[in-house]
C-alpha cells in the first residue's frame, strides 16, 4: 500500500496531520480495481449451445450468399422501368427495389453473422494491455505473434469449418454485386468515338449563321466555324456529336500550303480541320493569319495550318486531323468523306 503527502485544506476532515501540517493518506485511492472475475457464457460450458450459435452464424452467412444470388437475379429479371406499389414506400422501381433489399441484406448478414460469432463462440476473457514504447522490441514482436495465433485459435477458425466456409463464401461473393453494377456505365462506345457525322456529301453549315457555305464565304484571314449539314441545336444527341464534328475552316493562300496532302484535301486554300484539341480535347478557339498558326486555350498547344496542322508548340502529341472537303453541284462546300483517323485527344488511338 502507498501513502501520499497532500495540503490539509484538500483533504476531507479526520486524516492524521504530521508535524509540517500535511497528512499521510491511508490509501492510494487511484488503485487500479483489477478486472472482474469472468463469468463463463453458456456456449464455454454447453457444447450444443455452441452448436446452436455455430449453426445460427452459418445461417446468416448462408443467408448473405443467397441475397447476393437475388441481387444478380434482380438486375436479369426486372426491367429498368417497371413500377410497382409497396407499402408503405408507395409507387417504386422495382429493380431498385430488389437491389436495395438484396444488397442491404446480403452485407447485413454479414455482419450479423461477425457479430454473433464473435459475442457466443470467440473468447471473451478481457485481458488488459500495458502500454508500452511505440517502437517494439523484438520480444514484444515475438509476443504479439504469439498472441495473434493464440487469438486466431480462440477464433476456432480451424476447427468450427462451417462458419469458416460459409463466411469465406459470403465474402467472396458480396463483390459480385459491384461488377454487376457495371452494367449500370451503360454499352461500350465500340467504334463510336471513332467516327463523325461528316460523310460525303454533306454541306458544310456555318455554325454562327446556319446556312450552308460557299467557298466565296470564307476571306483569307478569317477563322469560320462550321457543323455537317443535318445536326440542330435542338437534336438530343447534338452535344455528343458536335464534340467529335465541330470543324474549323481557314482560306490561305494555295501557295502558302507547305504539306501536299493538305493541298490536296483543300479548296481553293480552303482546308477543314478538327476544332478539338489532340491533347485532352479543348475547342481550339484562336487563329492568328500571319502565321497560320491555332492556340488551343487550355493548355498552349500550338498547330501550324499551312503545314498540316502539325504541332509545334505545347503537350498535343498529334496533328489535327483533317476533312478532305470539295464543292458540290450546287457550289456548296461538302465533305468528302469522314475524318480518317479519330479526332479529339490523341489517346483514343491507343485503344
Ligand atoms: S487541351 Fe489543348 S493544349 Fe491541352
């Protein structure tokens, strides 16, 4: 037992005083109690007992697995549309509904499952950890394998296999319910990203007037913006395709065009390219004639038109791509084809 010198006036009355005016405190009332004596559970004690909860755990892990095989069952039977009354949630998707229910209950399971494995069948003798350096030393490593394999035999993660391979199961299967909901990203693009609406014999349509445009609307100098014949505003996909067709139209002078293929795709000087930047896929917005060079605003990527829009400054790896364009009958400017190579950044390529 240990005594304590403490100032009188802090002390309840009654204490015996010393010669100095301070007490001795009888007892050190900070003693640390102990812990109570453990009272065994019934499953130490009754092996059916332990069965019973054995059995109990299983069940809900078993029940986990069958949830999970609704949640996949749900996504192949109920149509994404179809509504159904349940009190008391009123008119609901059905699919959303089952899919809720299943997964909720597959992951509550589990861990129902955890929870009564744990309070009925795992030891529950509390023991109290001193604390110690943060560093530890190799005997406090060789302890604590120690206790870790003593815990994982307590577990009886060994000898009750029931739970260990239905809770295995369980686990493994609640992931399933992630991949399924991939369908959810919605079809692959396939070869969708790879083509535009531009084909031969579309008119080029000035994006700022809407109408078609003739070779004699487009001045040396000037930066025209143009989309394929045939694609509104208004059109529910028009967002998704003008970011692939959007087109951009500059007049130079023939002479000044340096690449041959680009001569050959232009007319009259007029030559068509992708408006999207190659590098993450910015409208290229700014012109400057002297130089026939395109500044992408984002990121300073800079193309050079009269050499087929090759680049020569910034972090765009690839030319823009370009629109072999000629006249129609009627003297309007069309498209003689698609692009040939995808537009926008450059990694589409790689796929
Ligand atoms: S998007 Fe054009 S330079 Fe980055």
């Amino acid at each position: 037992m240990s005594t304590q010198e403490i100032p009188e006036e802090n002390l309840p009355s009654g204490q015996g005083e010393t010669a100095h005016g301070a007490v001795k405190v009888a007892e050190d009332p900070f003693a640390d109690p102990g812990l109570p004596a453990h009272k065994p559970r019934i499953q130490d004690i009754d092996e059916r007992a332990a069965k019973r909860s054995e059995r109990t755990v299983a069940l809900l892990f078993t029940v986990s697995m069958l949830s999970t095989i609704g949640f996949i069952a749900s996504f192949v039977i109920f149509p994404i549309n179809h509504i159904v009354y349940i009190w008391p949630f009123g008119h609901i998707s059905s699919l959303n509904f089952s899919l809720g229910m299943t997964l909720g209950l597959a992951l509550f399971c589990i861990g129902a499952g955890a929870v009564h494995w744990a309070r009925t069948l795992m030891s529950d003798v509390e023991t109290a950890q001193e604390r110690h350096p943060i560093e530890a030393t190799p005997e406090v490593k060789t302890k604590v394998m120690e206790d870790f394999r003593e815990g994982a035999a307590e577990s009886q993660l060994g000898r009750r296999k029931l739970i260990r391979n239905t809770m295995f199961g369980a686990l493994a299967m609640v992931p399933l319910s992630g991949v399924v909901l991939l369908r959810e990203l919605g079809p692959l693009p396939e070869d969708k990203l790879r083509h535009t609406l531009w084909a031969r014999g579309k008119m080029l349509i000035n994006q700022n007037t809407n109408e078609p445009l003739r070779p004699e609307d487009v001045a040396v100098g000037s930066l025209t913006f143009a989309i394929p014949e045939g694609l509104e505003e208004s059109d529910h996909n028009f967002n998704t395709e003008i970011a692939k067709a959007a087109l951009m139209i500059v007049r130079l002078q023939p002479g000044d065009i340096k690449d041959k293929q680009e001569l050959e795709w232009s007319h009259e000087g007029i030559v068509a390219y992708s408006k999207i930047c190659t590098h993450v896929g910015c409208p290229i917005s700014l012109y400057e004639q002297q130089t026939h060079h395109v500044l992408c605003p984002c990121h300073q990527s800079t193309f050079d038109l009269a050499d087929g829009a090759r680049v020569i400054f910034g972090p765009a790896g690839h030319a823009l791509p370009q629109l072999r364009i000629g006249v129609n009958d009627e003297g309007y400017l069309e498209a003689l084809g698609d692009f040939e190579e995808p537009v926008g950044p450059a990694f589409w390529e790689r796929g």
